[in-house]
C-alpha cells in the first residue's frame, strides 16, 4: 500500500471526521446510525421510516433509487422520483440521507438530492466513476467489492482523494465466499486492519453481509464492538413486501429494538449514540 499517499495513517492519532449535516457527523467519537430500505418504494413509505426512526435514535437515511440488480427484469428503482422523495424527508425530518450512484451521468442530479453518494461494491473498481466522485463537493460512501483485497479497497479510496474529494467513508458489507449459508462473509478483521491502516472512518453494512435478518442485529453489534464508526442496517415498515432485499431487512421495531442495545457496546469501546433529528412532524401519508 505504499502507493496510497492519501489514505494512509501518518500517526495513531490521525483520523478524518466527516460532518454530514448539523447533527450528523462520522469518524470521531459519536458512532453513526443509518437505516433505511434497500429501495425507496414511494412516499409514504419514506414518511413512516423517517418518522420511527428519528428518535431512535438514528441519524441518517438510506435509500436507492438507482439500483444495480443481477436480473435486468428485476426492480430498477424510482430514479428522479425517488430523489424527490428523499429530498422531501430529508427537508421534513432534517436527517442526511445516503442514495448509490451507478454512472457518472447520474452524479450531477443525485447530488442536488442527497447528502451523501454511495458507490456499491460492483462499482468500487470503476476508476472513471471514482475520478469523477473525487471532483464532487460531497461525501462518498465505498463499499468494499464482492473480492477485493484491503489494498484494492484502500486504493480505490486513493482514487476518489487524489481527484480532490476528501471526505471518503469506507464500508464493509461482507466479501464472497464458498460458503452460500450467509449471503456473504462479514470481515470484521478487515475493519480492525483499516482503523489501523487508515485514518478514514469506516461503516459495516451487517444486512448485506448476513443475507438474513435474524442475523443482522448480532453483526451489528460485533461491528460495533470492534471498532466501526458506524452501521448501515436495511428496515422496512413490512420487511416481507419489500420490493428488494426482503430477506435480509429489519422491521422498524427490530431496528429501534437494535439501536438500543448498541448504547453499552458503543460506550466500551468509548463511542457515544448521539440523538436523532428530534424532528418528528405529523405523517403526510398521501
């Protein structure tokens, strides 16, 4: 990893603390809590997520409206509309919100909706895509590959700095194995190895890693417990009609019932949970 000028520690000491909005912050002592569906489905789902979750407390939103899926028959996710959407919640219920963008076209119009782009695993070696996000005045979200080794990860991290962008969040979402029994292998070493490697926060995605969701809070917890600056957990007001990734994904009450349990592990490890929004207007189901 010599190559990584930007992305390496220079001391023990140094670490990199990204500001998402006001209340919101990731890489310093308060430990960040995102959650949200795999896809944004329509308004009044958002509505009800938001609601439940702003006191928690989590702190951010997720939700794709770009969706890379193996079938191209399978759910593609709600594009612009689904910006509109997040943009609205995010105004309502003042929590910054996490979308993945899939091409460098779509960078320019998911940045005027969101405050953090998210790059997926498939994407994490797409070197013209980490260029252009390196050019963008917003935090990037990178997740690790379905094989990359820690330099690869760090090193598409590099990428994004060396083009001018410092605020990277890297993320652990499992790598594949020949085991099928999770949906992936969560590498919790890995996310040890990189608070010592770099000084750039670090997020696990469990849901993704795990595959089920009778897995997912256990996961999190360990995330926690060895270090991560944060989790990024998939819930849904009715799991089983999520439109994707029903499986592996939280009801609202699973994930509070979560964050809560998080509270003693984050303060062992010398993290504290900071509030939600507090924001928590009158639902506007339509």
């Amino acid at each position: 990893m010599q190559k990584a000028k930007l992305t390496l520690k220079t001391s023990p000491e140094h670490k990199t603390v990204i500001q998402l909005s006001d209340r919101a912050s990731v890489g310093g002592q308060e430990l960040l809590i995102i959650g949200g569906p795999c896809s944004v489905e329509n308004q009044n789902q958002m509505e009800i997520i938001a609601n439940r979750l702003a006191t928690a407390p989590v702190q951010a939103l997720r939700g794709g409206v770009y969706k890379p899926r193996t079938s191209p028959y399978d759910f593609q996710g709600m594009g612009l509309e689904g910006l509109k959407v997040l943009d609205a919640v995010r105004d309502r219920y003042g929590m910054p919100v996490f979308s993945e963008v899939m091409a460098i076209s779509q960078i320019e119009e998911i940045s005027a909706h969101v405050d953090v782009l998210q790059v997926g695993s498939r994407n994490m070696q797409n070197f013209d895509l980490l260029k252009a996000l390196g050019q963008v005045n917003k935090p990037v979200l990178l997740k690790r590959g379905l094989a990359a080794t820690l330099e690869e990860f760090v090193m598409a991290a590099e990428y994004i700095l060396s083009y001018g962008n410092p605020n990277v969040i890297l993320c652990e979402r499992g790598i594949r194995s020949f085991d099928s029994y999770t949906r992936n292998v969560l590498d919790l070493g890995a996310v040890a190895a990189l608070k010592q490697i770099t000084h750039l926060p670090i997020v696990v995605d469990p849901s993704h890693a795990a595959g089920k969701r009778e897995l997912v809070a256990d996961l999190a917890r360990a995330a926690v417990a060895c270090g991560a600056d944060g989790i990024m957990v998939e819930c849904h007001p009715e799991p089983e009609k999520s439109i994707s990734d029903a499986r592996q994904t939280l009801s609202l009450e699973e994930m509070i019932a979560l964050v809560r349990s998080l509270e003693p592990i984050a303060a062992a490890v010398g993290k504290t949970i900071p509030p939600g929004s507090g924001v928590v207007p009158q639902l506007a189901l339509v």
